[in-house]
C-alpha cells in the first residue's frame, strides 16, 4: 500500500515560522524593553508554525485513513465473492 508522506514545503514552512520565533524571542530577550514588540511577534509565529505541522498531520493522517479504508472495503468485497 502507499502511504502518503506529509507535505515538505509545509513541514519546511512550520519548523521555519518556529525558529523565527524563537529568533524574535531571543533578540528580545537580549537587547531589552526597546525591543518590546518582538514577543509577541514571536509568540505569534511560533504558534503559526506549530499550527502549520499540525494540519499537515492532520491531513496525512486523514489521506491515509482513506486509503487504508478503501483497502479494507476491497478485501470484504472480494472475502463476500469467495463465500
């Protein structure tokens, strides 16, 4: 059976938008208070990119759930037509 694989340039999309948050954070962190708008800027991206993995998941997941079924419904089929 084929499975799917997820999506790369999503994945690609969500690991980066997360390490520029994490980026933002950091540079916040270290150069201070002139910086202030850089987390929740961060804070942002990490939560875009972890929500970008997460429907990718999702959709893998779902796309071989339907195949997997319709594997299933072949072989009840053709179980019914031996019997």
């Amino acid at each position: 059976m084929k499975r799917y694989k997820p999506n790369t340039k999503a994945v690609i999309t969500g690991i980066t938008f997360m390490i520029v948050g994490i980026t933002c954070w950091c540079i916040e962190a270290l150069i201070g208070k002139s910086w202030f708008f850089l987390l929740p800027t961060g804070l942002f991206l990490i939560c875009v990119g972890g929500l970008t993995l997460t429907v990718t998941a999702f959709l893998t997941l779902r796309k071989n759930d339907l195949k997997m079924r319709e594997r299933v419904k072949k072989k009840r089929e053709t179980e019914k037509k031996n019997i």
